[in-house]
C-alpha cells in the first residue's frame, strides 16, 4: 500500500464513513445495534463515545488513537480492499482494515460470536 493511501484513509473522518457501514449492513438485514456491538468490540468505544466521534468528525487517526483495541484483534486476518489484513505494515491503516473486516462480515452474516473472536 502506498504512503499516500494510508495518508488518505488517516484523514478520512469515521462519520463519513460510518453511515455506509449502517447502509451496507441493513441491506443484508444486519442491524445498526449489531454494527454498534461489532465497532464497539474492536475500539472499547461506548456508544456515547461513538456517537461524539460522528459528531465531532474525528479522523481515523484520532479515533483509533484514542481507541483502546481489543486484545484479539490480531486474529481478524483475510482479504479485504485487495490485501491480506494481517500483512499490512501501516498500523492505522491495519487497524481501519479491521474494522472493514468486520463489517463485511457481519454483512455476509457471519455469527456475531465469530466476528468477536469468541471462542
């Protein structure tokens, strides 16, 4: 990946792109509370605390620096955008792909229990 695109998606704010995560769930009749669960696993973000990163359009660098990632996130691996989650090099930028992840995921109706990583 190049420098420029990790540069991209670190400035790009999560309320711009939160509501297509809403969009590309609902249409596989996944809920906006399982999204919310799903987001809130992986960041450690309540509610509330996701509702203020929409608001106040934080970027994705500032919304997973202030995240505190969940431990088992390191076992989400596969393809996504064209490259193997767990061989990109840009930490931000692995982190954001983790999310997309999950999304897809949970829009291609995996089990929530899985998508967690729980056992």
């Amino acid at each position: 990946m190049q420098k420029s695109q990790d540069e991209r998606i670190a400035n790009m704010t999560f309320a711009s792109v939160f509501p297509h995560y809403v969009n590309k769930v609902e249409k596989k009749g996944r809920t906006q509370e399982e999204l919310i669960q799903v987001i809130s696993w992986l960041t450690g973000y309540s509610d509330v605390q996701l509702q203020e990163a929409v608001l106040q359009r934080w970027t994705f660098a500032e919304f997973f620096e202030r995240a505190t990632l969940h431990p088992n996130a390191a076992l989400i691996t596969g393809m996504i955008c064209g490259y193997r989650v767990e061989d990109i090099e840009n930490e931000l930028t692995r982190k954001v792909r983790y999310l997309d992840k999950l999304v897809d995921e949970l829009a291609k109706g995996k089990d929530i229990k899985k998508i967690l990583r729980s056992k």
